[in-house]
C-alpha cells in the first residue's frame, strides 16, 4: 500500500491533472457533454498507455541508447524542478508546451484525447522519466502489479477531473485552481530535488567503489 500511495502521489504531482482544468474548459467549451466525456475517457485511456509503455519498456531504450539511470533521474529530476518552480511562482505557461498553431489545429479539431491533451499537457518527460526510474528500483511482480495498479488509479482519476472539468472550473474559479497548482509545485521540486539527490549520491558512492 506504501508504493501504492508513493507512485500515485508522485505521478499525480507530476501531471497535475488539476492545472489541466482550465485548458479542457477551453478547448471544449464548445462540445456537448457526451463529447467532453469521449474526449475525457480516451484522454485517460492514451495517459494510461503511455504511461505503462513507459514503465515496461523504457529500460530498453536506455540501454539502446547508452544512457545511465542516474543521468535519466537527473535529467528527470530537472525537467520536474522546472515544472515545478513553474507551478509555484505561477508562470507556468496556460499552453503547457503547446505553440499557437497547434492551439488553433486543437481548436478545430473534435479529437484532442491523444494531442495535445494526453501528450504534452499531461504525460511528459517528467512524468515517463519518474516511471524508468522508478522500474529500476521495484521491479519485482509484487511491485510491478501493485505500480500497474497506481498508473491504472491515476488514469481513472484524470478521467474524473476532466469528466469534472467545467464543474470544477466554476467552482474553485481561477485563483482556486492556482492556489491548488501551487501546493502540487512545492511537491514537485521536493520529488525532483529528492530524484537528483539519490542520483549525485549514487554516481559519487560508484567512483569511490
């Protein structure tokens, strides 16, 4: 149940479903309820395979490409802080990675689930570099089955919150949810702090070995 809480909080931390909100207002202000559920249902479906795709082959592509898991965990660790400092200080960019011609591609287009809702606003680098790491370190069927669970978990809670979306929106208003996105920053850096950390000690313990 421990791992189960700790990958479910940090994931939940990295994607931040919740900052999410006001964009999937804003590209479905127009659409029916039964669409803004498709679009909400195949969002959390398209997180979840990206996501465990991420977890199960990741290593390999490391290992194709020469890349050390503590570089990985460093890289990832500061591509997290960014978000991070992003969501504290509240100048988190409301596109989330996406440039104005993609916006207005979204805006005319009645799929956005995959693009770019799925991936970037919501599974990121942070995000499937926190899941490489993490299957190098609990990697047994025990732990594999009970982080599948997690990622499962946290794909039915984004479909909730954007099944949620407008209701949300009207009530925590916008200086509820940057309230909200900025408790989630403070636990952003600490996971990203704690990434780097673990990675410096661990390359620093292999040199002195």
């Amino acid at each position: 149940m421990d791992l189960f809480i700790y990958l479910f909080a940090a994931l939940f931390s990295v994607l931040n479903p919740i900052g999410t909100v006001p964009i999937f207002v804003g590209l479905t202000h127009d659409d029916s309820d039964s669409e803004r559920s498709r679009i909400s249902l195949w969002t959390a479906i398209n997180v979840f395979i990206i996501l465990i795709v991420s977890f199960f082959i990741g290593q390999y592509v490391l290992t194709f490409f020469g890349i050390s898991i503590d570089a990985l965990r460093i890289a990832g660790g500061l591509v997290i802080l960014n978000s991070g400092f992003s969501l504290l200080s509240g100048k988190i960019s409301k596109k989330r990675g996406i440039n104005k011609k993609v916006e207005n591609d979204a805006q005319k287009r009645n799929d956005i689930a995959l693009t770019p809702l799925a991936i970037p606003m919501l599974a990121g680098p942070g995000s499937i570099s926190l899941l490489i790491a993490f299957y190098q370190e609990h990697h047994e069927i025990k732990e594999i089955i009970i982080s599948s669970l997690a990622i499962l978990a946290i794909a039915i809670t984004i479909f909730i919150i954007l099944k949620s979306a407008h209701y949300l929106a009207r009530i925590l208003g916008a200086s509820g949810i940057v309230a909200i996105s900025r408790i989630i920053g403070f636990i952003v850096i600490a996971i990203g702090i704690q990434y780097i950390v673990s990675s410096i000690i661990n390359i620093i313990k292999g040199n002195l070995m």
